[in-house]
C-alpha cells in the first residue's frame, strides 16, 4: 500500500514532472474559466442592477411627473388658454399670491379689461385655507386658471415662463402679518426674501423680461414719526421682521434692477380692507368676535393715545396696482444681461384719511346692529406701530392714482359680503 509520502511524491521523477506539469495547466485553465464565467455573471447581474434601477427612477419619475399638480399637455393648455390676450395692447400677467386677498381682486380686475392672467399660489395654512380655495373657485368660474405651488420651486416658475412669454409679473406672494412673525419668523424669510430671489432669477433670465410689479408694505416706514408717509423718507427702522423683509425686498429688487435692467415697480399698502380680506385683519376679526358675542381687544398707544391707520379700499388698491402695471415701461435685460437703464419706482398707495380704531368699531356696530364687547389694552411691543398716513402724490402724479372710498362706504360692503359668506343673511336684524 502506497504511502502518503508516496502518494504525494511518486517514485518516478521523470513521470511526476510532466503529469505535474499537464495538472497545473488544466487545473489553470479550469480555474481561468470558473473565473471568466464569474466575472461574466459579475457583469450580467451589474447590468441587470442597473436596469433595474433605470427602470425604477424612470417609473418614479413617471409616477411623480403624473400625480403632480402640473405639468402635460393638457396642463400646458390650460395656462396657455388663462394667459390668452382679449384685447389690443394687452398683458399676460404672472399673478403670484392669486389666491390672496389682494391677488383675487387684481386677477379678477385684469380678466374683466382683457389681460391674459395666470395665478399662483401655495395655499399655506395661515389662515383657513379654505377661504383661499373659495377664492379659487371664484377665479376658476372666470376662466382664470391658479396653478399650485410654491414661490421657491424654480422648476415651475421655469416651466410657466416656458409656456407663456409674460410680459408683466404682479408680485403679491408673501408671508403676511406682523405679529405672526414672533411666532414663525422663518416663514418669512423663506416666503418674502427667498421665494422673492428665486422669482426675480427666473425674470431676469426670461428672453424677453417681463416687468415687475410687487407690493412692499407702509410697515417699511416703522417708527418713522413723520406724517404723512412719503417714499423719500427714511425706511431703515423696522418694528417688526414683517417689515425688514419688505425691506429687505425693496432693496433686492433695486439690485435686479441695476444689474440685470429689469424694470421693477414696489406698492407700498396701506392697510387693505374690503370682501373676501383676510381673517387676521383687525376688521374681519372685530366683526366675526362681534356677532359671536365675543370681546375684542382694542390697542391704544403711548399715554393712551388711541391707535389710527389709513384704511385703503380693497377697490383702490386694484386701480393702484393696473395703474403700476399700465405704466411700468420695459425691462431691458435680455437672457440675464442688462442693455440699458430700466424704471425702477416706489409709489404708497393708501386713503390719505387715518381713522382711529375706536371709530372702525363704532362703524362696525352700526352696519352690524350688533354693539361691541370692548377690551382695551396697552399696545404690546409685537412689532405694531401707532398710525400709518400715505402720501400718495406721487402715485397720483404717476398714473393718476385717486382712491374715492371712505371707511364708511367701505366697511358697508365688506359687512355685506361677510353676513353672505358666513350664512348670517337669515339672522334676525341682520342685513
């Protein structure tokens, strides 16, 4: 019987080296072979991974393409069909915030006179949001289409400059509200400065530009004690974030405008009033607490001086805003590249007849019938300022800027609108 030594090493040298030799080689190719067809499966399965996943993100994509809230055909049709001209000389206006307060209005206003108007709007949750769906509808009914979406998503503004060449912009996106800010003050920053730039990129770079219309606010003035408001006085004290970022805006658009020859016009507001407004204004929110039973709370300032503001009709500012964008002239740039000067204008647009918050009640009750449950207080240190008064001569100058609504006439037919709206047509003393 062999011995291990033997099987290992066989008696014949000669013979060993040679079968040795012939081993090693087929055992080399074997193994070249079982090495070559593993590589080769190596490849198959990366290949087939890689299809896989190509398929995936092409399914994603699709799925997401789908279920978004633009973009098709049928999607490109409609803006095209919302942004239609009706009349010689016309704009097709980008209207951001369109479901806003303002933004319907001015919407509705461009519509009925011919312009071509898109809408855009994120229906953020500040308030009820379906006070901003109902404003959609109504905008729907007049064949003004409001595309969903956030001011910071590039990709659609991009897409929308795509499908239409807007000649105009009427910028009134924003995180509104002053004393909101101490609560969410980041709201603002993404809204006011950062939605602002990423529109501001897609206009400069739009072939052709459009101009630019957008509202600042009278917060801008801040502890300015002069009265009244004008554009040439100092804007650099802010009582709250809501104003340093419409200050903050003021001044990026003066850069856009200077370097990329877009023409820019910024609305100063002044605090606006009338149907369908905002539930955080003071006026909406004394007539809903009023007919509820419930107390308001009325702030007075230093040495108990009652507060005052320049209520503005909801119906001037409309004729504000057209008249800025009839007037707003050319941008200049081209692909982002400035080939001459552009108009770049600050108008107030405000009433010019403060009244004092006591008084705004006072009316309230008389169109309501209903008498209000007073809680006055000291005014916090929110961000609030005492009064507000426009100087609006050169908006007058300008465009021929004239509002003709008084407190009166104008808290008549919001308190109209609101007992409609909010079912109370059918109350007993209410009309």
């Amino acid at each position: 019987m062999p011995s291990l030594e033997d099987e290992l090493f066989p008696s014949t040298p000669g013979k060993f080296k040679v079968d040795r030799a012939h081993n090693m080689n087929r055992q080399f190719h074997r193994c070249f072979a079982s090495t070559s067809t593993m590589f080769l499966w190596a490849l198959f399965l990366i290949a087939l991974t890689a299809s896989y996943l190509s398929f995936q993100s092409f399914v994603d994509s699709g799925s997401r393409y789908f279920s978004a809230s633009w973009g098709g055909i049928q999607w490109e049709k409609q803006v095209r069909n919302s942004a239609q001209i009706h009349r010689s000389g016309g704009m097709s206006v980008l209207v951001t915030g369109a479901a806003g307060f303002v933004g319907t209005h001015v919407s509705l206003a461009l519509k009925k006179r011919g312009d071509g108007v898109v809408g855009l709007d994120n229906f953020n949750n500040y308030y009820d949001p379906s006070l901003k769906k109902a404003r959609k509808s109504l905008l729907n009914s007049h064949g003004i289409l409001v595309v969903e979406g956030d001011l910071n998503d590039a990709k659609l503004l991009a897409k929308l400059f795509d499908v239409v060449a807007f000649t105009h912009v009427m910028h009134l996106a924003a995180q509104a509200g002053v004393r909101y800010a101490m609560e969410n003050p980041n709201s603002y920053v993404h809204s006011n400065i950062a939605g602002l730039v990423t529109l501001l990129e897609i206009c400069k770079s739009a072939n052709p530009q459009p101009a630019v219309v957008w509202a600042s606010s009278s917060s801008v003035y801040g502890l300015n004690e002069k009265v009244p408001f004008s554009e040439a006085d100092r804007t650099d004290q802010p009582a709250s974030l809501y104003a340093a970022t419409k200050k903050a805006g003021e001044e990026i658009t003066h850069t856009y405008n200077h370097i990329y020859g877009l023409s820019v016009t910024g609305l100063r507001f002044f605090t606006v009033y009338g149907p369908w407004g905002r539930p955080d204004m003071a006026y909406f929110s004394f007539t809903r607490n009023i007919l509820q039973g419930k107390p308001i709370t009325i702030y007075r300032g230093k040495n108990r001086v009652d507060l005052a503001r320049d209520f503005t009709y909801i119906d001037d500012i409309v004729k504000g805003c057209l008249g800025s964008l009839d007037t707003s002239g050319k941008s200049t740039g081209s692909g982002g590249k400035k080939k001459g000067n552009a108009p770049y204008r600050i108008f107030n647009l405000g009433n010019t007849s403060p009244v004092k918050v006591p008084e705004l009640v006072n009316i309230l009750e008389r169109h309501l019938k209903v008498k209000a449950k007073r809680n006055i207080v000291d005014m916090p240190g929110n961000g609030d300022v005492p009064f507000t008064h426009a100087n609006i001569s050169l908006a007058q100058r300008e465009f021929g800027y004239k509002p003709t609504t008084d407190l009166q006439t104008g808290l008549k037919k919001f308190v109209r609108w609101y007992l409609s709206y909010y079912g109370y047509n059918n109350r007993k003393g209410l009309q």
